[in-house]
C-alpha cells in the first residue's frame, strides 16, 4: 500500500455554469472523471453547508445540512421542481466557453 496521495483543493461554486455560481452538476462529474484518469484520490471541498452571516460559509447555522445552492437547477426543473420562471437568472455563456476579464 502506498501512503502517498494527491489529490486537489476545489469548491464546487468555483465549477462554470451558466447560473450565478457553481452546483454539483455537470462540471462537478467532469472534475471528478478527471480526477480519476489523472490519478487524484482527493478532493476537498471545504464547508459545503449553508452560508451563515454575510454570505460565510465559515459561519454556518448547521454542521449536519447541505448548502441549497449547490443544487442542480436544471435537474430541478427536470424533476417538476421548478419551472422555468424560476431559472430565468441564467448567465448567457456557455460551460467551457473563456471569459474575458477586462
């Protein structure tokens, strides 16, 4: 057995989209298909509960429940869970599309 391991360091709000902030859905699945081929065995997340004070995901109000922006809103409203009224606030881009930051 080996002890040595590698792994990375990604919050999935970080993943592109094309809603305000990163989900655990297509992009997280196509981190962790990479992560396989290239040999990582970790991937630490960093608190993924819900935000407490001034947006905090430090300060959460619970250890146990999971944050519900990192909800997949198109499998939502796949699921009849929402309409599309309520995804209106995409982002016109593309996932993997660059960005120009000017």
């Amino acid at each position: 057995m080996n002890p040595q391991a590698s792994g990375i360091l990604l919050h999935p709000t970080s993943l592109s989209n094309p809603y305000p902030i990163g989900d655990l859905g297509p992009a997280a699945t196509a981190v962790a298909g990479f992560m396989v081929k290239s040999g990582q065995r970790w991937w630490q997340m960093l608190p993924i509960g819900p935000v407490g004070q001034d947006n905090s995901p430090y300060q959460s109000p619970s250890a146990f429940a999971g944050n519900p922006l990192l909800l997949i809103p198109d499998r939502l409203m796949e699921q009849g869970f929402l309409g599309r009224q309520e995804t209106a606030f995409r982002i016109p881009f593309k996932i993997g599309s660059r960005r120009n930051w000017k």
